[in-house]
C-alpha cells in the first residue's frame, strides 16, 4: 500500500534543522504485513530526544530511515500468528520500541536487561522477524529513477526506526512491539505510553523501586523526566523533587504535583539529597548532579541516553563509603506487556495525567522545525496528529 512518512536522508547535518532539512516527508510503499506483524493506522506519534539523537548523529543509524518511535494507532490487518496472540482488527495499540522476543536468556531479566533479538533487530533498521524480505517493509523510489516502470529495480529499501517508524500515516510492524489499550484511552496518551511513561514511569517503579516514604528526586525535566515525576506523585510515597535548568520546566513540575523545584546549582546549594534520584537528562553533568543528590544507601538511577563519547567524573570511594547503587535502565526496565496496561489504569483512575505531557500538536510537514524546538529544550512532548 502507499503511505506518507518522515524520513531521515542523512546524519548529522547542521542545524537549524528547518534550513538544512535532513527529514524529508515521502511517499512510500508499505508491504503487506506477515504472519507475526501488523498493519496499523498510525493516529498520533510522539517527538522524542531518541529519534532527535539520530537526526543529530549522537546515535548513528542506517539511512534513509523512516523516524518515529511513540505511537499508537488501529490496528487494520493482522497476520496468522499476530491473531493467534491476541490481536483483532480494530484494536487500539501502543507501540513500544524494543520488541521481546520472550524466549532469549535477556527477556528471562524480566525487564531489567533488553532483548537480544530485539536490540539487533533495532541497530540493523529492520523488524524483529527478518524471515521476509530481511525484515523490510518499506520501500521508495530510487532517487533518480524513472516514474515507470514502478518495479523492484527502481524501488530502495527504507530502514524501520526502532520496530515502529510511527512518523508515518501507517506502519507495519511485529506484533511483540504491540500492546492493546481501550478505546478510552486517547491516541495522544497512548503514544506517549509507549516511551515518556514506559522509560520514565518505569526507572521510578522498576530500576527504582520507589518504596513508601521515600523522597525522590528526578534531574531532566524533557518528556521522560516528567512522566518520572507524575509516576513518582502518583505513588504518593514522599517528596517529589524537580531539577531542571529551564525555568520553565520547573514551573511546570510544580504544576504536576512537584514538591520542590531547582535548578541544578540550587538543588547543590541546599543539600538536598534524596533515597531515589533518577537522571532522565542525557547529559554527563546531568548524571554528576543526579549522584551528587543521591542519599546514602540511595539509587541512582539513568535513564538518558548521551553522546557515545560523553564522559562523567565521580568518586568512587563514594560508593563504597555511602553503600551507593547506580542503575542502568534502558526502557524503564520495562516489560511493556506487562507494564502498559498499569500505567493505562493510573490514567484511567486520574492519578498518572499523561496528556498534561503535551506541550504542543504538529502535523508532518512541521518535522524539521519541531527537532529544532525539541533540540533547544523548549518541548516536553510534541505529538503528531494524523
């Protein structure tokens, strides 16, 4: 079938990214889905610092690629065994960005380690089953190719982002990178479920294990740090602290449920120092922050992702003398199955305001200038609407 999406020509190229345009929008094709896979009609996609990363090169994929991975949608077609598992035509999806395998030794970590053939399946820009056409579903023109004949010869593959390639009217994908919400849960609130929330909520309810009484602290105040500071305020265990440089953003903490704002020297200055601090920045001195407010016996947990090269400096006598704990999360150390529909709950009971995320709705074609909005930290979550 024929689609309209957002694909990623090049790498790296400078900003501003409105000027340069690495994103083009494009007509495609879209195959058939496969007997695991979906076809879904993408209703509404989120902008995240994880498709900004390789817009800018900091995570260097494939290309061209079509971008995009928070979203949710209908589901219109599904393959023999994707049905078999549960999915009916008409469902409403969130789409999460690393598929689980559920048979490999990581997807046993429940949750705390990402799947292998997921991961590979993400680097390489193809589906979790590569066992049609080599995981591709996409295709386009050939740049310099004739209009016709419109055959394989002057067809290109276009590299899936992350499982989903959400930026796009619709998508093929794996049904293990599906999960069904109701009806009532909103298109734009689903999307967001599928990253924001499912990394955020999860490095405070998983990696974090935020336990009642405990303060907490969340430094990165983006997309994924908000969700972890409503997931923290809806817990309702102590304290919930926010730390961001952009005033703006602490203001808007303290609208969601913030105890306490500060900027980062703030935070410092006052000694505050909390049980659980999760880093959702992606910046080393964001995570030298985030371990310099970590409480004795406290976590530290990190779930934003800097540039390869990036490098922070802290003690290590530190964690030995305070009996300190530095956690990795990727995802949240989510299990999205498992984990989605609790977050849906929270939403539905109106403890978890996920649409309080969305700081503004684009169409498509504004793709370009939304990466710069997002670059220049002035966005908490942009959605597109389709």
């Amino acid at each position: 079938m024929r689609i309209r999406g957002a694909v990623l020509e090049e790498v790296g190229r400078a900003r501003p990214f409105a000027d340069s345009r690495p994103i083009t929008i494009s007509d495609l094709k879209l195959d058939e889905p496969g007997p695991t896979e979906l076809l879904v009609r993408i209703e509404a996609a989120g902008l995240c610092h994880s498709d900004l990363s390789v817009v800018d090169g900091n995570r260097v994929r494939p290309t061209p690629m079509l971008l995009g991975h928070e979203a949710a949608g209908i589901v219109e077609q599904a393959g023999v065994d994707a049905s078999a598992a549960g999915f009916s035509v008409g469902d409403r999806v969130v789409l999460a960005f690393l598929p689980r395998c559920g048979e490999c030794a990581n997807c046993a970590t429940d949750g705390r380690l990402p799947c292998s053939p997921g991961t590979a399946a993400n680097n390489a820009g193809v589906l979790l089953d590569d066992t049609i056409d080599g995981g591709i579903r996409l295709h386009r023109r050939a740049p310099g190719a004739p209009d016709s004949p419109d055959g394989p010869s002057t067809d290109e593959d276009v590299r899936h982002h992350l499982g989903v390639s959400g930026f796009a009217t619709h998508a093929v994908v794996d049904h293990r990178s599906a999960v069904r919400v109701g009806h009532d849960v909103p298109p734009e609130v689903a999307a967001v479920l599928g990253c924001a929330v499912l990394t955020g909520g999860g490095a405070v309810m998983n990696a974090g294990a935020l336990a009642p009484g405990e303060d907490a602290i969340v430094v990165g105040l983006g997309g994924v740090g908000m969700a972890a500071l409503i997931t923290a305020v809806s817990l309702g265990h102590g304290r919930v602290i926010g730390v961001d440089a952009v005033p703006a953003k602490l203001e808007r903490a303290r609208e969601l449920g913030a105890d306490e704002v500060y900027t980062p020297y703030e935070a410092m200055d006052a000694g505050i120092r909390t049980p659980l601090v999760v880093e959702a920045a992606g910046h080393p001195r964001a995570f030298e922050t985030a371990f310099a407010l970590t409480a004795p016996g406290g976590r530290t947990v990190t779930v934003g992702l800097p540039a390869p090269a990036a490098r922070s400096e802290i003690s290590p006598l530190t964690i030995t003398a305070e009996a300190r704990t530095i956690i990795g999360s990727y995802l949240g150390s989510a299990v999205p199955a498992r984990d989605i529909p609790r977050y849906a709950q929270l939403w539905r009971e109106g403890r978890l305001p996920v649409e309080e995320l969305i700081s503004d709705t684009i169409v498509l074609d504004d793709i370009n200038t939304a990466m710069d909005t997002l670059a220049d930290g002035k966005a908490i979550r942009q959605i597109i609407r389709f």
